[in-house]
C-alpha cells in the first residue's frame, strides 16, 4: 500500500470532483434567494432526482467505507449494518413518506407540530434532531480525515479542516438546491464506482460468489461466514437492527427530502426508486468487504486505518494501481462531502426555522432574517463538526453512524408516528416521548462499552448494549403514550380530524 503521500493523479480526480460541485453552487446560488428555494430548493425536484438525491444521501462514509471495513476485518456480521439500513425504507415508504410531504414545510419539527402547541415542540424536536446530526457528522468527518491523509499525505486535523470549509461553501452560497446536485453526481459516481470494484474483485474469482466465500473461509475460517464474531450478544443484534431500521425514519437530512418534490405521489416515487439504488449498492458492499479480507487482509487494512475505513480504497488500489485508487478516493470524498452538506442543511434548517424563526420570532422573523441565521448556523455546524471529527479518530464510522440512528429512532421516530396517527397524541406526550428518546439514548450511549471500554478503556461498563435501540425505542413510546393519556388535550384531539384530511389531500 502506497497510500500517504501525494499523487498527481488522485489529486487530478479530486480536483475535478471539486471543480464540478463549485460550479453547481454557483449555478444553484443565482437561483436560492428565498427560504423556499434555500430549505427545499423551490419544491421543484422530480422524482428521478430526489430518488437519486436520496440514495446519496443515504450511501454516507458510514455505507461505503464503514461497511466494507467490518465486513473485512470481522466478516459476515458486518452485513447488519446494510440489512438494517435496507430494511428501514419500507418503512419511510409507507408510513413516512406521504405524510411527510402534506404535513410539513421544511423540519421534521413541522409535522409534530401541525397539531400540537408549537413552542414545546420545536425545541424538543431541534435537540433531538442536533444530537442525531452530531453523531452523524462524526462518522462523516472521521471518514473524510481518514481518505483525505491517505489521499494527500497531509495530517489528519489538517483534512478534517478541509472538509468542514468545503461543506460550508456548498450550504452558505448553495442552499437545498445546490446539496441536491451534489448529491445526484455523487450518487452516480458512487454506484458507478462500486460497481467497476466489485467486478474487479469478482474477476479475480472467475464470477462466482461463492469462490470469493470459500477463500474467505480458507484464509480465516469458516467464522466468517457465520454471525457472532462482532455482534456476539443476540440482544445487540436486535437492538442494532432496530436502530438502523427505524432510524432511517427519523433521521433529518433524509425526512428534509421529502419537502423538496411537488407532491406526496412524487414523494412516493422518490423513495421507491432510492430504495432499488439503495440495495444495489448493498449488495456490491458484500463483494468489496469480502473482497478486501482476502486480498488486501485485515491486518494491513487495521495499519492504515484503525476502524478499518480505508479498506475500498486499498482494495483499488491494489486491483486497479493508483489511478483507479485516486478515482475511487475522489468517490469517496464526494460521498462524504455531499452528505455532511444534508446534515449541515438539516441542522441549520432546525436552528434558523424552528428555533429562531418559530419559537424566537413566534413565526414573524423579519424580511431576510432566518436565512442570514441559517447560515451562521451553517458556520457554527461546521466547526462544531471539525472538532467531533478531531475528537473521535480512528472510530469504525459505520459504528458511529448506528449510533446516530438509534438517536433518529428514539427521540424523532416515535413522536412522528403518535403525533401523526394517534388523535389522543397531546402536546406533553410528544414533547416527553422526544425528551426521554433523546436523553435516555445518549446517558445509555455514554455507559455502553462503546464509551466506558472502547473509547475510555475501562475494564467494564454499567449498561451492556453497544446500542440502546432496544431500550429507548420503547421507552419513548412508552412515555408518549402514558403522558398522553394521563393529560388529555381536547383540543389537540379535535384539530386531528384537520389534519387527516390535510394528511390524505395535501397542503397544496
């Protein structure tokens, strides 16, 4: 591996890359000049496009270098990671999706507010929302300092740094409509890159899967190909599945995409069409994971990188020399850049509109107002960002991103469902089930043995799960459904009746 110093020709594909997401910004920018155009880049994207920009929103650092990492240092249990996130659109498909589109403007935060008392709401669903943003934008920048040393040489905090000024030049000047594009272009250069790798790699064994498993288990064993050597407790699996799977629906950056097509059938469309990009692209994860086990080998991955990150690089590297390595490098980078980009949106989107437009401003911010505080947020997102980065090296990001989805799931997911289809959903009940989710994932995250021994290096810790999921799923349930019901809100009850109409017609 001859990663760690400069080539001219990696360097030549990241430039392009560069010089082509600029000019979308700069094309986007002369047409975002309003909070519609800035949040939902003027509700004018099709479904082809935002099923593309969904899918690149999805397939972050955590899908195609987390993934392909654990799949090649500890075999099949690496695949939890893509099942449970696969698994998760049927559910943003069926029960997220359409109401989603009708109810809401820009935020998550719109839709559990259409019918409940807005000011407790909003706050609750912008803590929420800034926690899962947080441990997101982890994974992405931990992801990008990884890639961006190995691509360049340079040191670690120097390309975080470099990511995080990128990422605030695409929001500040670009908006939705701008994070859109990128988003499209990455998309196709990821799947198109991912493809063009696993052939490579599936070449080597004349075609045949099973050739590649059998090698596999001839280097390592046959544990390997069984579950059990990174997720050995049954319960971890299941709390890890429900995060991932449920997570998907409460995540902001990808709840924030339905607010940008015309319509809820469009809405609909979208997500069918990123679902298939979605599990075409898991499927070839499979390949490169197994793939980088038994040609580059684990251990040589864990020396580049100790999470593991770098192993689809290494793997071009190694099948296609150093010009398919800065090619698939430049991927890398673009997948990581135009989803820090939607996280970024998303925070400011949740600061700007529902803290200070709606709850600050009481839903009457001054002409020009919340877009100039959505990009200061955008600012303060971005170093905020810097320094997770910076503070949690050498983490696995696709660990990293589980986590930010059993936030999704807890504090986001189980709020939209009861505010949205329970008519005895009261404003308590939402705010306590968004409160609980929120905090009781992230006291469990910081006793879990993903802080107290792998972080912390201690000995033991106090909660056993590496993720609450299992937990704090239903405890926010839980709690809304009790609160609810222990404080009746006759009011709320009677505006639902509004609301299903709104839910099954549209707001426009």
């Amino acid at each position: 591996m001859t990663g760690g110093s400069a080539d001219p020709v990696a360097i030549g594909f990241f430039a392009i890359f560069i010089a082509i997401t600029l000019g979308i910004t700069y094309w986007a920018a002369r047409r975002t000049q309003t909070a519609d155009h800035f949040y939902a880049a003027g509700r004018s994207v099709t479904a082809g496009q935002n099923g593309f920009a969904l899918a690149g929103d999805y397939m972050s650092a955590a899908s195609f270098l987390g993934i392909a990492g654990l799949v090649s240092t500890s075999g099949f249990d690496g695949l939890i990671y893509s099942t449970g996130w696969l698994v998760g659109w049927p559910v943003v498909l069926f029960l997220i999706a359409e109401p989603l589109r009708n109810l809401g403007r820009y935020t998550f935060a719109d839709v559990v507010a259409s019918r409940l008392d807005p000011m407790p709401v909003r706050i609750s669903a912008t803590a929420g929302s800034l926690a899962t943003i947080a441990f997101y934008l982890i994974a992405q920048m931990v992801g990008a300092g990884s890639l961006i040393r190995l691509l360049f040489g340079i040191p670690y905090e120097t390309a975080v740094v470099i990511v995080g000024c990128a990422m605030m030049a695409y929001v500040l000047f670009g908006g939705m409509l701008a994070t859109t594009w990128v988003q499209i272009v990455k998309a196709v250069l990821l799947l198109g890159g991912a493809a063009t790798l696993a052939l490579m790699v599936l070449a080597r064994f004349g075609f045949d899967p099973r050739a590649l498993f059998a090698a596999a288990a001839a280097q390592y064993g046959a544990g390997v190909l069984a579950p059990g050597k990174l997720v050995s407790n049954p319960l971890d699996a299941i709390s890890l599945g429900m995060a991932l799977m449920f997570g998907t629906a409460g995540l902001p950056h990808i709840l924030m995409r339905f607010y940008t097509v015309p319509d809820a059938r469009t809405a609909r469309r979208s997500v069918f069409i990123a679902t298939g990009l979605i599990g075409l692209f898991y499927l070839m994860t499979f390949i490169l994971g197994f793939g980088a086990m038994v040609l580059v080998t684990p251990d040589a991955i864990k020396a580049i990188d100790a999470g593991g990150n770098m192993a689809a690089p290494m793997l071009a590297e190694l099948l296609g020399g150093r010009a398919f390595f800065g090619f698939i490098a430049a991927v890398a980078f673009a997948t990581i850049l135009a989803v820090v980009a939607g996280l970024a949106l998303s925070g400011a989107a949740a600061i700007s509109h529902d803290l200070w437009a709606s709850v600050i401003r009481k839903g009457n911010p001054k002409p020009g107002e919340e877009m100039k505080v959505a990009r200061i947020a955008t600012v303060v997102l971005a170093l905020v960002a810097m320094a997770l980065g910076m503070v949690f090296k050498g983490q696995n990001v696709a660990f990293m991103v589980g986590l930010a989805f059993a936030i999704a799931a807890s504090a986001n997911f189980p709020a939209l469902v009861l505010s949205v289809f329970w008519r005895r959903t009261t404003t308590a009940g939402a705010v306590s089930s968004m409160i609980v989710g929120a905090t009781s994932t992230l006291v469990l995250i910081a006793l879990s043995p993903a802080v107290q021994i792998d972080l912390l290096h201690h000995s033991t810790a106090i909660f056993p799960l590496k993720n609450p999921a299992l937990v704090t799923i239903p405890l926010a349930f839980a709690t809304g459904i009790v609160v609810s019901l222990l404080r009746r809100d006759p009011a709320s009850e009677a505006r639902h009746e509004a609301l299903e109409t709104r839910l099954l017609l549209g707001a426009d």
